[in-house]
C-alpha cells in the first residue's frame, strides 16, 4: 500500500481547512491516521469476511498494552519511511510524533504479550481477534517528585485517536443485578506485516442506556434496559493499577464481566449469522483464549448466554469446555483471583448460581474419577466462600499452559499437581515471544540494517532465519556491532536529558532494569548491589572498575508501600554516587520517570546488561529479557521464567547467571532459611542492608508500612504474614555481586564482551511471538 502527500493535504485541508505543516502534532496524527485508516479499510473488511467463513480465535484479555500506534501502524504496513520522507518534503519532522500518546490499556509483561500477539497473528494470517476494555483513563503516568513516585491519570484520549473506530451498530447490553450497561466497541485495526491480513482488536467501552438509540435492536433488548436505569458508565472509566496481584472490589469484577459478556453475545450474534440457533457446531467454529483469570467468569457466562438459546446445561457445559483454553501467568498466591460469593451472588446472581451447578458438577466427576477427598478440596471451584477462578478455568477447558519451560514444570509439579494428576493431556507449554517489528526492525534500525546487510530481511517475517547470523560474527562485525550500541546508548542519553534532567555518559556501561516494581522481581537486590561496589570503590578496592551507569525504570502499584519506599532508596542511593568525588566518574545510577513501551523502545536498544534478577520459580516467564536479547544485551539473571531457555539458546557462558535455583529456593523454605544469620555472618551484607536504617539515607521520615525501617525489617525478622526475607535477597546477594563484577571485567574485552551480545542477537529466534502464536495456532486453537 502507499499514501500520497495530495491524501494528506486534502485531509488536512477538509478537517483543519490548513496545509499540514499549520498543523499541530495531534491535528497531524489525526489526519495521518485517518489517510492510513482509509487506506486499509478494504483489506481490513475482506480480512473480516474470510474470517467469518472458517473457525477462528479469540483472544480475550483485560488488557492491551499497545503503546504507542503510529510508527508501528506505518511500519507493518510498510509506508513509514515513505511517510517520513512525504512529510520530510513539506518540511515536516515525523519525529514530533514522539509527543503521541501510548496506548497503555495494560500493566506490564501479561498486556504487552496480548499486543505481541495480536501483531505475530495477524502477520502470520492467523484468524485471531482480540476483545477487552476501552478504558478511559490508562495505566497512570508517573512522575518523580523528590525522590517519591506520583501518580498523575493517564488522559490519553484527550486528543481524538484515529486508530480506533466506534462501532454503535455493534453495540450490545450488558446487565447486571443492580444495572445496566451499553457496551460499544472501538474496533483498532491490527495491520499484518507483509501481507494484506488485517486482524481486529475490540475494546468495549461501558456507556449509560438513557439517550442510546435502541431502534437499531428492534428486538425487546429495549424492554429489558430500560427496567434499570441505575448505569454505571464507570466501569471501563480506568484500568486497575495493579500488577500479579489483584483487590477484590466490585467494580473490578463488574469490568470483568462487562467485557467477557459484551464479546461473548457479539461471538453468539456472529455465529447466528450462519447457523441460527443450531449451537452443535459452536465448538467447531469457535476458540477461545483466556489471558489469566481475569476474563474466566466467561465460562458459565457462555454457558448462560447458550441456555437463554435453548441449549441445555449439560450441553452448553460441553461447548464451553471445548470452546475455552486457560492461560496461567503467575504462580504468585496474591494474584491468583478469588471472588467473593456473596459479591458474585449480588452483582451476577445468574452466574453465580451457574458456578455452582458447575461446582456440583465437578464433585461428581471427581468422585466418579475416584480422586481422593482431599484432592477433591484443593481442586475445588467453590470454597471457604470464595469462587476459585484458576480453578474454574481448569475444570471447563480444553487446556491450559504455561508461559516457559521452567514455570509449566512448576504448575504441573508444584501449584497445579492435583489437577496434572487428574487431567495429565490438558497440560500445555507455550513459552512467550516478542514481536521482532517492534522490538527490533522498529526501535533498532541500524542494527535491523546490519542484521539484514548480512542474512537478507526474511527474519521480519520468520526469526528462524536469525540463525544464520552465527556465522558472521567475526572481530570486524562486533566492532560495527559496538558502534551501534554506542550510537544508541547516546539517542538514550539524550532521550533521558530531555524526559529526565540527567546526564548520563554514554561510554559507560549500560547496566538496565526496566520492569514493574515488586519485590518477587528483586529491584532491591540490584540497588544493594550497587551499594556494595560502592562502598568497594571507596575503599579501594576495585582499582579497574569499569564505569557503569545503573538505570532503573519501574512503576509501583499506588498502593504498594514497599515498592514505593524502593523506589525511594533508589532514587537516595543515585543522590549519593552521583554526587560523590570519590565515585562519580565510575558510577551513575539513574531512575527513569513513566517506564512505558515507547520508553522500553529506547532503553533495550542501549542496554549492555540486561537485569533479570526475580528470585527463581517467581517470573513466570518474562519478555522484557526477551526485548534485552534481540537487541544485544547480555542476560545478569536468576534461573528463572524464560531466562532458563535465554541461557539455553545463547550458551550459558554468553549470560551471567547467579543464585538460587528453584531446587534451593524450595529447599530452604521446606528446612527453614536463616537471613538473620546471614546478616550477621557477612560483614559486605550487614553494611549495605544496613543503610536502610543507618542514617546513609532518608525516607522522608516515613513511618511503617513503607518505610526504610520497614524494608529492613521485613528482610532481618519477618512480619506476621511471611518469613524474613521471603524473597532470599540476602541468600543470592553475594553471588549476584560476584557475576556483576564478572560482566564488568569481561567488559574490558571489548570484541569479546560484543560477541557475546551477538551471539545472543543470533540464537533469540525462538523468542519471537511469531513461533509462539504459531504454536498457540497448531497446538491448541487448531486453525492452522
Ligand atoms: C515488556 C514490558 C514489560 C514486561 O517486562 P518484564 O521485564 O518481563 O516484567 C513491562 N512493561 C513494559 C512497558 C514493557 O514493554
């Protein structure tokens, strides 16, 4: 496809009645977006008719973190540097569209991987169309005010967005106990790279019946709406802060079931279309994948929603375990969802008594299958008032999987043995990918051309072809290799100047953690790290300390007092090295403000060090170490989510792997693990966890929870809710510092340290989304 500048200047001209370069930058976005849009519409609609036609996917997933649409948008439909140069001709700078905002509708890793995937889909033709929540207000924006994190809402359709397209003749109701709801759809396009195939993404936003135009229905939804007019447009108003973990609140759960409702009679209503009211071949015609738990009260929804069709339970029982697949991202106790029956029975009291009949079910099945009583209990969907939604999912569902090697083992092993025991052939892996469009081909230009100058482009499309870079890793080809980094790490630097005020110096290393905040991801263990080679410089004792720039981005859930108070010792710990005489020329530590996916483009492309450092059996998988090493960045990591199979691919003497594994981890929980003694039997660990509490740093005089007393305190002796040190900080610190040291000094070999990095850019083809969506396709969907 291809654009014109006549396109865009009529646009500009029709909308704004001025010449494109009059514009500003959200009037231009807008009318660059609207010039694109029409330019796919076709594609886009014959995509949807061939889809129609066979079985197909769905993807549902409370969220997307799309980030920002532009230059991706341009680049999979092959026109971004035509675009550039139309727009470079009128004197316009396709730059300034830096300004536009990310679409941040997810969290972290679990929305960024539904965005992987809907790129690799519909680039790889598969028919997989994602549903979920057109949230008003995004994942907050953060800024650094004193060394604190502050939280500011994320407008971000302040500006009008032409990449989503409201659909009201798709509209749907959605009811619940107390309320009722329009759900409306914005349809974004999701562009195939180098091929015609358009997927769509649907996010339903949640608006009040009064004034909707229900004469488009013309069949008795009018009726049932109008019954209660207590709307709650609030609920897809913002996306839930919260990252592996999760609150219990009802407007969460109203979101919950808003979206799965609203998708699910919009998948009914579609499949009507063909074959009336005859649901024998739903199952045939229709996949469906759960991201997490968060959209499974889909289950006895559709079981609902088939039975006010005629169909009965036991029926819609069975389409909806051949209709549904479960993925499971975490096995952290504190995010896996239990909702409250009374606040299901009060908000969806037709589910709710759906569950239980499924409950009732699943008893007998047990018992039937002659699974012991106390199996039965741990499997058990209802209990002790509280609906197990992991559980839910295992019992109505085709299969389920893991998202790396290492953390299926755990579930079948470990947090889902009961389960594994009873339905072995329902156990999947599916280990996560990146898209390399984004991830490489777009944030990293000059190292795609240099991938490309030497093994032709055909990876963009197929990674396996990667492989073949092996063979040209040669002395000459790592110095032009360093050269790139170089120039990266100064477009970083000057990034960070311009976002953040601080200076960074390019010729340093570039050692980087960019994540969300938890303690299970061990932030805290890299800063005290950091404090140990402090105080070994000012002592002396690292004479050929190779300079090093630490840099930290990271948002903390608002209400996570320990990760803010983190944050905080970051920020004190960059106040001290990088205004110290003694360490200011070998250390810098920077903590980067609204860590985002625009953002992650510019920081994994500058990396040197990529910091992966969960406590082993915690990450489920990862894929910011996955965006680390297409990019050229060694792996410092635990043994842990997909830095296992990172490690594997590349050779494990190519990465820094430190610590615990999960046999030691799980060893010390079962025999009991001493930190104290730790503590004091290791004077380097007494003085850098010390300066929690010495007086080196100030908390603001915060007070308990959040409080630098209080980090110190929950590592040295525990608190009534877990063991000290729950995380094994103090258990892998040593090490951890031993294996940083050892990238330093390695460092000093500057072709062999870049052929490290090359060698992993070589071996990361299996990490592309591409393979993973292909699996998803083969192995579990079957429309491949
Ligand atoms: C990739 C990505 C993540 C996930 O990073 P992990 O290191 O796997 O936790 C989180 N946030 C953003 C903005 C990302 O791009």
């Amino acid at each position: 496809m291809s654009i014109t500048m006549e396109q865009i200047t009529e646009l500009s001209r029709s909308a704004f009645c001025t010449a494109p370069k009059h514009l500003t930058t959200p009037q231009l976005h807008l009318v660059v977006g609207k010039a694109v849009m029409g330019e796919i519409a076709q594609n886009w609609s014959r995509s949807r008719k061939k889809h129609a036609e066979g079985r197909r996917a769905y993807y549902f997933s409370a969220e997307f973190l799309m980030g920002r649409m532009i230059y991706n948008n341009l680049y999979c439909a092959g026109i971004l540097d035509e675009v550039k140069s139309l727009l470079k001709s009128k004197g316009i700078d396709i730059n300034q569209f830096e300004e536009i905002e990310d679409a941040a509708l997810g969290n972290g890793g679990l929305g960024r991987l539904a965005a992987c995937f809907l790129d690799s889909a519909a680039t790889q033709e598969v028919p997989l169309d994602g549903y979920g929540i057109f949230y008003r207000y995004g994942l907050f924006k953060q800024l650094i005010k004193d060394g604190y994190q502050v939280e500011v809402a994320d407008d971000w359709l302040k500006n009008p967005d032409p990449w989503c397209i409201r659909r009201d003749d798709q509209s749907q109701i959605v009811q619940f106990a107390d309320s009722t709801v329009v759900a409306v759809p914005y349809d974004m396009a999701i562009i195939g790279y180098g091929t015609k195939n358009i997927n769509t993404l649907r996010l339903w936003q949640a608006e009040p019946v009064e004034g909707f135009d229900f004469l488009a229905f013309n069949d008795g939804r009018y009726d049932d709406a109008v019954k209660n007019k207590n709307n709650c447009e609030n609920i897809s108003k913002v996306l839930y802060p919260n990252d592996n973990s999760y609150e219990g609140k009802i407007l969460r759960l109203k979101q919950q079931y808003f979206f799965s409702s609203a998708s699910l009679q919009d998948i009914i209503r579609r499949y009507k279309k063909k074959y009336d009211t005859d649901f024998s071949h739903f199952a045939e015609m229709t996949t469906i994948q759960l991201n997490d738990t968060h959209p499974v009260v889909s289950i006895p929804e559709l079981i609902r929603l088939l039975q006010k069709e005629g169909v009965d339970f036991d029926q819609a029982f069975d389409i909806a375990q051949k209709t549904f697949n479960y993925t499971n991202h975490t096995v952290m106790a504190e995010a896996l969802e239990k909702w409250d029956t009374g606040l299901m029975k009060m908000i969806i009291p037709e589910v709710y008594a759906i569950i239980e009949r499924i409950n009732e079910r699943q008893w007998n099945d047990l018992k039937y299958k002659g699974v012991e009583e106390h199996n039965i209990n741990a499997m058990g969907i209802i209990r002790d008032g509280k609906v197990h939604m992991a559980r839910l999912a295992m019992y109505v569902s085709s299969y389920v999987n893991g998202v790396a090697w290492i953390h299926t083992e755990i579930l079948k092993n470990d947090v889902l043995k009961e389960w594994y025991w009873v339905y072995p052939e329902r156990f999947q892996n599916k280990t996560n990918g990146i898209t390399q469009r984004r991830w490489l081909g777009l944030c990293n230009p000059e190292l795609a051309s240099f991938i490309t100058d030497r093994i032709g482009s055909g990876w963009l499309k197929d990674m396996s072809k990667m492989e073949k870079l092996g063979a040209h890793i040669n002395p000459d080809s790592v110095k032009e290799f360093n050269k790139i980094k170089l120039a990266k790490k100064k477009q970083l630097a000057a990034y960070v100047k311009k976002m953040d005020g601080v200076e960074i110096n390019p010729k340093f290393i570039f050692d980087i953690q960019v994540k969300r905040l938890h303690e299970y991801k061990r932030q805290l263990l890299n800063a005290f790290s950091i404090m140990w080679i402090y105080f070994r410089i000012k002592s002396g004792q690292l004479p050929d300390f190779q300079p090093t720039c630490f840099i930290f981005g990271a948002k903390a859930a608002p209400g996570y007092k320990r990760a803010k108070a983190i944050i905080k010792y970051i920020n004190e710990i960059a106040n001290l090295v990088n205004n110290d005489p003694d360490t200011k020329d070998k250390l810098q530590v920077v903590f980067v403000s609204n860590y985002n996916v625009s953002y992650a483009e510019k920081l994994v492309v500058a990396a040197d060090i990529s910091e992966q450092t969960s406590t082993a059996g915690t990450e489920a998988s990862g894929t910011g170490n996955m965006k680390f090493m297409f990019n050229g960045a060694v792996t410092l990591g635990t043994y842990d989510g997909a830095n296992v199979e990172i490690a594997q691919q590349a050779g494990e003497e190519n990465e820094y792997i430190f610590g615990g594994r999960v046999e030691d981890i799980e060893r010390l929980k079962k025999e009991g693990y001493d930190a104290r003694a730790l503590y004091n039997g290791n004077p380097m660990i007494k003085r850098v966890v010390d300066t929690l509490i010495d007086g080196t740093f100030s908390d603001g005089g915060a007070q308990g929870e959040g409080s630098f007393a209080e980090l110190h305190n929950a590592l040295i002796n525990g608190t009534n809710w877990h063991h000290a040190d729950h995380y094994f900080l103090l258990y892998d610190l040593e090490d951890y510092v031993a294996k940083k040291l050892q990238a330093n000094t390695d460092y000093k070999d500057r072709v062999a340290f870049g052929t490290k990095c090359l060698k992993n850019v070589a071996h990361c083809g299996i990490f592309s989304s591409d393979r993973t969506i292909l699996q998803y396709a083969e192995e579990i969907w079957k429309v491949k």
